[in-house]
C-alpha cells in the first residue's frame, strides 16, 4: 500500500531528529510533523514511550495493537470497522538506528498512525463495477461460439460412446461416418479399423468353434460303430478269460484292451451328449416322478449298497418332481460315483424341498476340493493334476451334469464343507420347462 510506504518514509526520516531522552513537548512536535507530512493521504499518528500514554491525534488505536507492538520489532496492522468507513491501524516499533523495523536495540517508541480505508473501498467498487459492466457483455458474446464449439466436439465423442456401448453389446458391425479431417475424425477412423478387426475376428472365432463342435460330433458317431463290435466281441473274450480257458498272459491283456474299450465307448458316448447341448438338440422328456424314487432308483441301478457306501436324507412327505428322470440318474451317479472315486463313503444324499425349488446335496467325507481348482470343476476335461491326464473318466462328466442341470433351469453348484469333505447342490425349480434355457 503506498500510504504506509511513505508514512514509514517520513518516520525515518525525523526520526533521527529527537534527542536520546525525549520529552512529551518532543514526541507532540514529532507526530505533528508527521501529520503536517501526510498531505493527502490524512493520516493522523500518535506516539508511545515504553508503552506509557499516546501523544498525538491518533486516539482510536485499541489495546490489541498496543499490546502487539509492546515488545515487537516489527510494523503490525489491524483493520477496523468506523462509523465514517472502514480504517486500518498501523503500529510501528523502532530501534536507536532510526530504521523502522530494522536491526538494533529497541528504542521505546511506537509510532502509530489511522488511515481512512474510505477511499480504496471506493476504488474497488468501481473496479468491480467496470469489471461487471465489461464481463457481462463479453460472456454473452462469449457463450454462443462456446457452445457451439462444445456441441461439435461433444457430438463425435457422443457417437463414439453409443457405438461402443453397441459393440460392448454384440452389435460389431457397427461403423460410424467420419466427417472432417482433424483428431476426433482419425478417432472416428480408428475406431471403424478397431470394428472391423473385432468383426472378422469374432467370425473367424465362431467358424472355428463350429467346425470344433462339428468334427467332435463327427468322429464320436464314426466311432461308435467300430466300438460298438469291439465292445461285443471283447464281451465274449471277457468270458472266456475270466472262465479261464484262455492262457494267463492272454486272458490279462484281454482283460486290459476290454477295460479300455469301454472307457473309449464311454468318452465317445459323452462327447456325443455335449455335442447335442452345444448344437441345442438336448430336450428335456418331463414327467412327474416321486423325488424317493428317483434317488434310491440311481442307487440300485449302480449297486451302491445303501447305509454302507450311501446315506439317504430325504423328506418324509416325498414330493414329486417334474423332471426328465433319465438327465436327473445322469446328473445323480455322476456326483455320487465321483464321491466314493475321489472322497470318502459313506455319502450323504440329502434332499430337501420347498415351495419354490427341490434340493439335492451329495456330500462325501474325504479332503475336499483344493481351491484353486474349485472354479474349473464344471470345465470341460479338466484335470486337477495335468501329469495325471490319463486318468480314470473322460473329464466331461461335471460338465454333461451341469448342462443337464440347466436344462431343467436348476443350478448345480461345488463348495467344500468345514469339517472337510466336499459337497455338490442340485437346486430344481418346480414346474420346469421343455424348452431349452438361452
């Protein structure tokens, strides 16, 4: 501010023209001085001797100032609200060099001035009068070419969001116009180039998988003739083996190739049932069945001895169930053949129902599934040890069961239970569907 610049100027420079032990005659004389010396900026000071009495015509410096300029070395301000406008007080410490603020030994003096705020409040109300009067019209003219700019960047970048929301969506043959020749429209360009690549990609993707499914489908039904005589006369060699007409070592290694064939004429039998879900031929022959008769049927059909190797939990009420009752056995000596092959018997086969859905949990008593493998136990060949791919089974039985879960719009889920074991829940909802879940 250049009025405290030049009060601080001329206390310098009387300063010095006090004597060493000042009297009040001198310290009136100096602050008259200095208030001859204001001119117009009308300023009015007063000062203090070792924090006694104020001497001059500067009456309103309150106690606060005071009391921060009593042992200060510094100049401090205090602005203060007057009947006549605003004003700001200046407190001035100064030392024997003569410098106000400066280096030395305090000299007890503080000189304090009052300066009128009435006319800088004036001047920047006027400011903010011409700033307003400018800026208002500058903004109105301001604002039509603005958005209009905005509208023809945020246009291209809106198209470039709902085709991506298309793609994202399944829609990939979705293409946008480029229009001009600046960044978005070579962002326009690109993301036609990405479409595009998406879109052979994703064809050349699905050529691929239904060429897959279609040559897995082809040779399981080539196959299954040939195994079907292998399987016949590896029948009648069975026989004559275990009758023992044949040598030993002739009867084992029949004994091993009629072993194979079956699990070959097995894998061949599941490829050819994922092959029907993958191309949608799988359709469900509903009937309403007792939820008991189902259970213990699959039980005796595979000679699981019951309290020994299985357990049964089911409902006294024994509700009946519309279900296709050969995918269900499918479904049923999957899950409990798989306990008693990788867990412990006895197995827990416990149903429940309610008025929404029918529960089948089967439950062994073994280590349970590792946990990195709990996520994949549905995919198809999967294999928990890779070295051990040559394992009994073809992989596929999970997943047909899943498939043949969905089918009946169920859910067939996987988890280990906390006292170790794990346990696999069948959740069927009453009065399912023949028709094929998308």
């Amino acid at each position: 501010m250049r009025t405290v610049h030049d009060l601080r100027l001329q206390v310098q420079s009387l300063l010095p023209n006090l004597p060493p032990d000042p009297t009040d005659t001198d310290l009136r004389t100096f602050a008259r001085q200095l208030d001859r010396a204001s001119g117009s900026r009308g300023w009015h000071t007063a000062v203090s001797r070792d924090g006694g009495p104020l001497i001059g015509t500067a009456g309103e410096i309150s106690s606060a100032l005071r009391a921060a300029t009593k042992d200060g070395d510094t100049t401090f301000y205090e602005r203060v609200e007057h009947t006549g406008g605003p004003r700001l007080l200046i407190g001035m410490p100064t030392s024997y060099t003569g410098r106000v603020g400066g280096a030395g030994k305090p000299s007890g003096l503080v000189v304090y001035a009052v300066l009128s705020l009435h006319g800088e409040r004036a001047d920047i109300s006027a400011l903010i009068t011409a700033a307003w009067a400018g800026a208002v019209p500058a903004l109105s003219l301001a604002v039509v070419p603005a958005l209009f700019a905005t509208r023809r960047v945020l246009r291209p970048v809106r198209q470039l969001r709902r085709a991506a929301e298309k793609i994202r969506s399944g829609a990939l043959d979705t293409r946008l116009d480029v229009v001009g020749k600046d960044e978005l429209a070579a962002l326009t360009g690109t993301f036609n180039t990405l479409a595009a690549t998406l879109e052979r990609g994703d064809a050349e993707l699905r050529r691929m998988e239904v060429n897959a499914r279609r040559f897995a489908a082809d040779v399981s039904h080539e196959l299954r003739t040939p195994l079907a005589a292998m399987t016949a006369v590896t029948d009648s060699l069975d026989e004559d083996a275990r009758s023992g007409t044949l040598p030993p070592g002739t009867a084992d290694a029949v004994l091993l190739v009629s072993d194979e064939i079956r699990k070959l004429a097995g894998m061949v039998e599941d490829l050819m049932e994922i092959s029907r879900f993958d191309a949608g031929a799988a359709v469900l022959h509903l009937d309403d069945v007792s939820l008991r008769t189902v259970i213990h049927k699959t039980l005796q059909l595979r000679s699981w001895r019951e309290a020994d190797e299985v357990i049964t939990e089911l409902p006294e009420d024994d509700p009946r169930i519309r279900v296709d009752a050969r995918r269900i056995d499918v479904v049923l000596a999957n899950l409990v053949g798989n306990a008693l092959r990788h867990g412990a018997a006895p197995v827990t086969v416990r149903a429940t129902a309610t008025q929404e859905a029918v529960m089948i949990e089967v439950a062994d008593r073994g280590p349970g599934i590792p946990y990195d493998v709990l996520p994949h136990v549905f995919d198809r060949f999967y294999k928990e040890d890779a070295a051990r791919s040559r394992s009994e089974g073809s992989g596929l039985g999970l997943a047909i069961a899943m498939e043949n879960v969905r089918l009946h719009y169920g859910t067939l889920t996987a988890a280990n239970l906390p006292d170790g074991g794990a346990v696999f829940t069948v959740t069927l909802p009453y009065g399912t569907s023949q028709e094929h879940p998308s």
